[in-house]
C-alpha cells in the first residue's frame, strides 16, 4: 500500500499533482467549479503544480532517478 510506504506515497502525490495541473489545463472549467470540498484537494493539487513547476518537474526527475 502507499500510505505505508513513504516513497511510493511521494510519488502518489506527485502523480497526483502533475494530474491535476494536466486536466486543469486542458479542461479549466473542470477542475475550477470544486474549489471547496473533497474536490478542492485537485484544485489545489493543480495550482501547487502551476506555481511550483520548476520545484515539481525536479521532483519528478529526483523520483525517476530513485525508482
């Protein structure tokens, strides 16, 4: 499971983050209309993802080294 293992939960939210900014860039109105709620988590997920690229997308190549 991911939850009990701490790199494979990194990579859980890494996916995730890199998901969410996706679909938020190709459908906006999507992830834009739940910004309170359970389904705020991806809206934040896709904005971290919007303002941090840089950090997120050395994060994706420090966890593809490490797998």
């Amino acid at each position: 499971s991911a939850f009990f293992n701490f790199q494979s939960l990194l990579l859980v939210i890494l996916l995730l983050i890199c998901t969410c900014t996706y679909v938020r860039s190709v459908m906006p109105t999507l992830v834009d209309r739940n910004k309170q709620g359970f389904l705020g988590l991806f809206w934040k997920c896709a904005r971290i993802g919007e303002r941090l690229s840089p950090y997120v997308s050395l994060a994706c190549i420090a966890m593809a080294i490490t797998m």
